[in-house]
C-alpha cells in the first residue's frame, strides 16, 4: 500500500507528518527518522532499532537472546549516556 498526502512545513521549519503515514510505516512519537534531501526532491525513510526488526522485519538471519539483550543494553546506554 502506498499514500501520496500533502503535509505543510509550519514554524522554525517542522515538518509534521500525517497520521495516516505515521499509522502506515510504524511511526510513534519519537521515532527516528532519515531525511535523505537533492535539490528538489526529500525522501524519509524511517530508522528501524534492532528490537524493531527483530518483530517485523524480514528474517535473514538469526540472533541469539544473549546477542539481542546485549543490543538492547547498548542502546538504552546511549540514550542515558
């Protein structure tokens, strides 16, 4: 499924997303997004944690539970600090 929606730039240049976009890929409030922007094209693709893809993404390979709790404590030390 696809969606073609207008949104508008408002103040200090943020850009809010539609719902219905936001519903369709995934998106929660504080998502991590890439913006990938040439002359007059923007493209946003949405950044995907390994907890994410662990859930909904394609199965290529396979993860231990070690391997993914020690992916979960390098993440969580990067937001704390």
């Amino acid at each position: 499924m696809s969606l073609s929606l207008e949104a508008r730039v408002g103040k200090k240049g943020v850009l809010v997303i539609p719902k219905k976009v936001a519903e369709l890929l995934g998106l929660t409030e504080g998502s991590r997004v890439k913006i990938i922007a040439s002359r007059d094209r923007m493209v946003t693709e949405p950044i995907r944690d390994a907890i994410w893809l662990s859930l909904h993404g394609e199965k290529v390979a396979r993860i231990t539970l070690e391997e993914l709790e020690e992916e979960s404590v390098e993440r969580q030390e990067e937001y704390t600090g």
